[in-house]
C-alpha cells in the first residue's frame, strides 16, 4: 500500500429518533450501545448511553419522540463484526416496576452517506402459561440477562418472543482508507469490475472461473 495504512475508519452520527409501540401510553427511554468484533477498535464517542423519558404524542400517530444523538468513531483492520447498535427501551408496568418494553439491534450502515433504519423490537415471552400469568402477578417479566444476545445469534433459537414495537434511527456514514485495504463499498463502483477482474474473466471464460482466479475483498460501501 503507498499509503502504508493499515487501519481504515468508520465514523458515524446520527440520532434515536422516534419509537411506535401501539397499546402503550406510558413514559418510555431508550438505553444503546454498540457491539463489534475483536478487530474493532473504538477511538471517539460514547460506547453507551440513555436517553431522556418520553411521553406518547397526543396526534394520530400517537409516537414517542427522543431525537436522542449517537456519534462515535471507530477503527479496524477487517469488516468482520461491524458495529451494532443495541437499544433496549424501558417503561413502567401499572405496579411502577421498571420493564424492558422492546429489544433490537441493527448494524452501522456500510455504505457512506445518510441512511435510516426502522428496528423491530421484541421481548422474550415465558415459556408456559402458568409462567406468564406469574410473572405478571410478580410483576417481574421475562428479560435478558445480557442485552447484547440481541446481537449474537448464540441461543436464539431457543428463545420464545414476541414483536412489540419499533424505533427509528438515522445514520450519517463516513468511511476513510477502507479502499486502501482492498475493500470497496461505494455503491457507484461495486458494480464496475476491476482490472484484475477483468482479465481473469478474459483469461477464463468459465462461469465462476474469475472469482476463483482472483480474490476479492469487497464488502458493502465507503469513502476513501
């Protein structure tokens, strides 16, 4: 590499929006973090946060509005384990006991530029009737031991929830020398082959041949 990086950066702002749970009208906040790889390195920014409480709007569309920010920066040699944002938005039950109304996790968008997500939220549910029914008189629902199993796929398979809610979130992407080590995520350009490529297509006209012939790097999208 004439540069001689051997990092890139992801830089990223943006904010927890608004969330859409029908059936509540309780006060609700939102706590996020980020999960990322072993690779990933977090240079600026806040790793978690909470939001302030919010009441639902009065309108017809009856949401809850944080505009809470989110900026952080972070570095890394390779794209496995791309950030995550968890959030976890919490509220009162009619006992006053603190509960998580919705869990969900998202990936920091890949490619450069401005992008908005819409999170689908979930609780675990108990796994027989005469658990829900104490839990409720107990007033202690089902929740995550680490809120992060969101993001991992360890156990999920097992876990019984149901769908509540949702958040939207915006995202401001910027990428910096991800180009340089060989990984292109523009969108422009991904479907534009290399030179390289471009040969070895020449080189072997077999279907699959060129892929086999010349290693590729590319992963979705960024600014160099």
């Amino acid at each position: 590499m004439a540069s001689g990086s051997t990092v890139f950066l992801v830089m990223m702002n943006g904010q927890i929006e608004t969330g859409d749970f029908p059936g509540f009208d309780d006060d609700l906040y939102v706590k996020f973090n980020y999960v990322y790889g072993p690779d990933w390195v977090m240079t600026a920014g806040l790793e978690e946060g909470t939001s302030q409480t919010s009441r639902k709007s009065k309108d017809d569309l009856g949401r809850y509005v944080w505009n809470f920010p989110l900026d952080v920066t972070f570095k890394s040699t390779n794209p496995y384990g791309w950030p995550q944002v968890v959030v976890n938005v919490h509220g009162q039950d009619v006992y006053g006991t603190a509960v998580v109304r919705g869990y969900g996790a998202v990936h920091v968008p890949i490619s450069p530029g401005r992008h908005v997500r819409i999170i689908p939220l979930y609780v675990p549910e108990s796994s027989s009737h005469f658990q829900k029914f104490t839990s409720w008189l107990m007033s202690r629902r089902p929740e995550y031991r680490d809120h992060n199993t969101v993001a991992r796929g360890e156990g999920r398979e097992v876990t019984r929830v149901r769908s509540q809610g949702s958040i939207r979130v915006t995202f401001n992407v910027v990428t910096r020398d991800m180009k340089k080590l060989g990984y292109d995520v523009i969108p422009s350009t991904l479907s534009i082959p290399s030179t390289a490529t471009t040969a070895a297509m020449a080189a072997n006209p077999k279907p699959g041949a060129a892929a086999a012939a010349v290693p590729t790097a590319n992963v979705p999208t960024s600014t160099s």
